[in-house]
C-alpha cells in the first residue's frame, strides 16, 4: 500500500469513529434529576398594565424632539434631541396620536410626566403568549 493510500484509511477511520466516541447520555437521574410533570392547573395570565412603553422605547420631551430624533436615526446633522431611553416596563396613558409613529402619552406613576414616543402602541393589548388570551 502507498503512503498515500494509508492517509486516506487513516482519515476515514478517524471520520467515522470520531462523533460515536464523543457522544454523552445524560440518562443518570442523579445527574439529570427527574423530570417535571405537568399538572392539569391553568396559568393565569399576568395582569400587566396596558398600554406601556417596555424597555428600549424612547421618550421625547417633545414632538419635534422626536423628529429630530428621526432625523438623526436617518443620518442627518440635527440638533440633539431631548429623549431618554426607557429601562423598564412603564405604564402609560396615550394623550394623542399624530400620525404613525408619533403619539403623545403621560406616564402614568408620575403625575405631569409627559412625552413623545415613537413606540407601537396599539390600542389593545397584544396576546399573551400567542395563543389570543386579551388583557382587559
């Protein structure tokens, strides 16, 4: 046989034991520990305030804070803009809408707190975990 012809058996034997010899089982049940049993009681869904902004949404000071906002999502050379970034859920009262992507809200823990955003704020509340169950 070739030296060559050796590599090529070297390398088909190491292809096909490789995977069967680095598999792992986890089927030691003081390793995996049993598994949990799903009972017949019904999850009730949280009663989360609507509508809100959740975090990573932005508050603007004033509507044409939140277009210079756009403006400068978009690239432009504007004025900065006076917005904060919201870091947790916060429960709000929409005042009014202009348009898509420009509504007016007061946040609704902090009396006179008010602001634009540029969030989606749909006038329901959207399902909980797909399966079509409203907030009311």
């Amino acid at each position: 046989m070739h030296r060559s012809g050796l590599w090529g058996v070297v390398v088909v034997g190491l292809a096909l034991s490789g995977p069967a010899m680095a598999q792992v089982i986890w089927d030691m049940k003081n390793v995996t520990g049993e598994k949990a049993k799903m009972g017949g009681e019904t999850i009730k869904p949280r009663a989360d305030a609507w509508p809100r902004l959740d975090p990573g949404a932005v508050l603007c000071k004033s509507e044409d804070d939140l277009l210079r906002l756009a403006a400068s999502r978009r690239g432009e050379q504007v004025n900065p803009p006076d917005c904060l970034m919201i870091r947790a859920p916060t429960a709000v009262t929409i005042e009014r809408r202009a348009g898509l992507g420009r509504t007016q809200v007061a946040l609704t823990d902090q009396k006179g707190v008010d602001g634009w955003t540029d969030a989606w704020l749909p006038e329901r509340a959207p399902p909980i975990g797909g399966k079509g169950v409203q907030i009311k």
